[in-house]
C-alpha cells in the first residue's frame, strides 16, 4: 500500500501548512470534508495523499463514520498501513469495516508485529480469522503467537523482529551480517547477544558497535546488565522497568528464558500515553474517552458509576436526616453545610489524585507508605486550620454568632483530616486489595468526607446550640 506518484513540490507545501503545534488545522478537516461531500477524489487525494501517517489518522478521527469510510475507499492501495495503528479503537474498527480482508491482511505484512497483533486483537473473531487465512504462513504465525499472550503484556507490545548474534562472534562478521540479511528490523537500536539457548546474556548498542574495530569479539564490548523482560509482565511494568533504567529497548523472555522479542522505548511512549489516559478517566468514573464511541456504549459505561455515586449520596444524605429537627430550628446549618461537604471533597480528591499518581508510577510503597501518610495528614491539618480561621470568622459574622463560628471551624478541621487521610488510604487500600485504585478510589473518597463532615458539623450544633 504505497503512495501512487511521488509528492510533487506543491503537496510538500501543502503538508507543511497543515498543523499548528502539530495539530491538524480546522480548516483543512473543513477542505476534506468538501472535498468528500462534493465526490473530488482528485481533490481528496491531493488533500491527504501525502500526510503522515499520524496526521492522516488525526483526520480520520475528526470526520464522521461515512466520511471516513468514504476516504478510506478513496485512498485504497494508497492508504499508508500504518495509519492502521495510529488509530483510536473505536475509529480503526470503522476504518477497517471499509477494508476488504485481502486489504487488510496486504496491511498488516507491512507493519512491525506489535503493530499488526495492535490492529487485529479487536476484531470480531470471525473477521480477525478470515485476515489470518489470507496472511503468509510466517507472519500468520508471528501474529497469532501474539495474539494468544493476555492483553496489556509485553507479549502483546514485543517485536519480534530483532537483531541476535552469539557472543564468539566478531563485529565484522556482525556488521556483514546486518548488511547481507534482508530480514532485519525496520528500526533498531541495540543487538542482542545470546548463548546456545538462545538466552539473552547481554547487548551492544549500535553507536558502539559501529565504532569498535572489526577483529574484536562482540562479547568484549557486550554490556552484560540486562533487565529482562517476561513475556506476561504487565505493560506499565515494562514500561516503568524502561523508564527506571533509562533504556531504548528491553528484551523478552519466555518462560524458559528465551529471547522471544524487544520492547522498544517508542512502544512505552504510547503505553505512558495510554495509561496515564485510562487513570486519568477512571478517576472521574469513565472507562474510555475516545469521541468516536456509540452513545449507547458511552451512556452503559458512565451509568454504572453514577448509580453507585447515587448509593453513596443517600448515604450522606440518611447522616443529614438524622439532624433534621436540628436543621428546622437552625436554618444557618443548612446554609452552611454545603461549604463543609465541598471543602472535604475537594481536599480528598486533591490528595488521591496524588496517591494514585505516585502508585501507578511506583513511588508509592510499602517502604515509604508511613512517611507518605504523615506527610499528607499534616498538609490535610495546616490546610484545615487556615480554613478554620477563616470560615470561623465569616460565619460568626455572617450569622452573628461566635458559637456557630467556632462550631464549624472546627468541623472543617476534623473534615479536612479525614479527607486528606481517606485520600490516601483509600487508594492504598484498594490497590493492595488487586483493586484498581484509579477506578474505585473516587467513590470512596468523596463520600467519606461527605458523611464525616456532615455528621461532625450537626453533631456538634446539636450538641452546643440546641
């Protein structure tokens, strides 16, 4: 699936007027869309002919499901491959809805494996098998040995095509090697060096290769500190481990040991990409926030956690009528308690936010989880005594009355406490638990301070006023 005809000085210019900080301009997705609602293949093609891949993806996304499909019949053989993987889900299932399975499979021979195993796992499984047939026995095998590995794995993000050579050998004949070879990676940054089994023992980045002399023996100049990879290990492991020791690639090891494929760093960039989208998402109850999907399914996702935030409303709401006689002859407390319950929801999902933060990337755990928790419960108390200070003085003046000032006050530091303290334990708890604390910490957050700070608030205007 190449370009038809070589980019002529024009569509360079075209292209290289197209984004504003590496944004798709709005009004060229408008030009595209004329250009489709009017039938202009040529048009269309000298539009989008020659844009990169990433950027012929971000248009995708921006037009609606007909239009797209209409492009991607347009383009045909000339739709670049690897549009295929730099596609949301829900917009890659519409794109390749628009294929024809031979397409489809011609795509996936031109793609990385990660990439082909990426495009294909989402498939309706009667569709994904049909593409599998039409694939070279090879790369059918490559795929399906991928497909088979748990989603979110290094054996689903791995490359399979890599660079392994035995540690006898001399950079000459590695060098020659990699010159005489058709069957090498596209990109690669570092050769692994392997013992008869096929065991990763260490690896030589190509900068040093290149500059070593051809007589001496790779295993002179090998760097023998690997950080292996399991197949199974979960992708925001790998991409911590890569992370951590600042490496361009991992190598992957099945469960003998054996060099089985590579992670690459340009892999863990979508996966920090991803993950941090899905925590990010998952913190406000929503389980995916790609545009492009259904209304039914967007509207499924959401309900089911605004029917548990209703629960826990209720629950808040039961710690109110308990005090509604006390609420009928004191209307300030009704006034006011709305100031208690947003100050500690507030200062709950400011502290969880960097619990969950610091978990997903490690530098939260048990070794420093004491000192972590003091920290927070003594911002939660110096944040909660200036608030003090200051709702304290408003209401006395507002309402005129020293005892309803000092009443809440000091239920906005005993609130403030139990938030910063259920902001952290919360997710703490929940992660220990194998719960994953982006997705259920929020329930809990905001509803424990909630009913805290109801209750500690009437409480003592029960208690002291009336």
């Amino acid at each position: 699936m190449s370009d038809l005809r070589e980019p002529t000085p024009e569509d360079e210019a075209v292209r290289d007027d197209l984004t504003e900080d590496a944004r798709i301009r709005a009004d060229f997705v408008k030009e595209v869309q004329v250009a489709l609602d009017d039938g202009d293949e040529a048009a269309i093609r000298t539009l989008v002919g020659h844009l990169h891949a990433a950027d012929l993806a971000d248009v995708l996304e921006f037009l609606g499901s007909s239009d797209r499909r209409t492009l991607v019949t347009v383009l045909g053989e000339s739709l670049d491959p690897e549009v295929l993987s730099e596609l949301e889900d829900a917009t890659r299932d519409d794109v390749l809805s628009a294929l024809e399975p031979e397409a489809v499979a011609d795509a996936v021979t031109q793609l990385e494996t990660d990439d082909a195993v990426l495009v294909l796992e989402d498939m309706a499984e009667d569709e994904q098998q049909e593409v599998l047939e039409k694939l070279p026995a090879d790369d059918r095998a490559a795929i399906e040995e991928g497909l088979a590995y748990p989603e979110d794995t290094a054996g689903r993000l791995m490359q399979r095509d890599l660079i392994a050579v035995p540690p006898f050998w001399t950079v000459g004949q590695t060098i020659d090697y990699m010159r005489e070879e058709d069957d090498l990676p596209d990109e690669f940054y570092e050769i692994f060096i392997v013992d008869p089994g096929h065991k990763p023992i260490g690896t030589v980045a190509l900068n040093r290769l290149m500059r070593t002399k051809r007589p001496v023996k790779i295993e002179e100049i090998m760097d023998p500190d690997l950080h292996v990879v399991p197949v199974e290990m979960d992708q925001e492991d790998v991409a911590h481990i890569i992370a951590q020791y600042n490496l361009v690639s991992a190598p992957v090891a099945d469960g003998d040991g054996r060099l089985v494929g590579v992670v690459t760093v340009d892999d863990i960039v979508d996966v920090v990409e991803d993950e941090a989208e899905e925590d990010l998402l998952a913190i406000s109850g929503v389980s995916d926030g790609d545009i492009n999907i259904s209304l039914l399914d967007v509207s499924k996702t959401r309900f089911t956690w605004l029917l548990v935030n209703l629960g826990t409303a209720i629950l808040a709401s039961v710690v109110i009528g308990l005090f509604d006689t006390s609420i009928e002859k004191l209307v300030a407390l009704a006034v006011l308690m709305p100031i208690v319950a947003s100050m500690g929801g507030n200062a709950g999902t400011q502290t969880m936010a960097v619990a969950v933060r610091a978990l997903a990337t490690k530098e939260l755990t048990q070794s420093n989880a004491m000192r972590v928790v003091n920290k927070e419960v003594a911002v939660s108390l110096i944040n909660g005594a200036l608030l003090a200070i200051v709702i304290g003085v408003v209401a006395a003046l507002w309402f005129s009355s020293n005892e309803l000032g000092l009443i809440i006050a000091v239920a906005m530091i005993i609130n403030m406490f139990v938030a910063g303290l259920s902001g952290i334990l919360v997710p703490m708890s929940l992660e220990r638990a194998g719960i994953d604390p982006a997705v259920a910490s929020s329930v809990f957050v905001t509803t424990i301070p909630d009913v805290v700070g109801f209750f500690a608030f009437l409480g003592l205007a029960a208690w002291l006023l009336l």
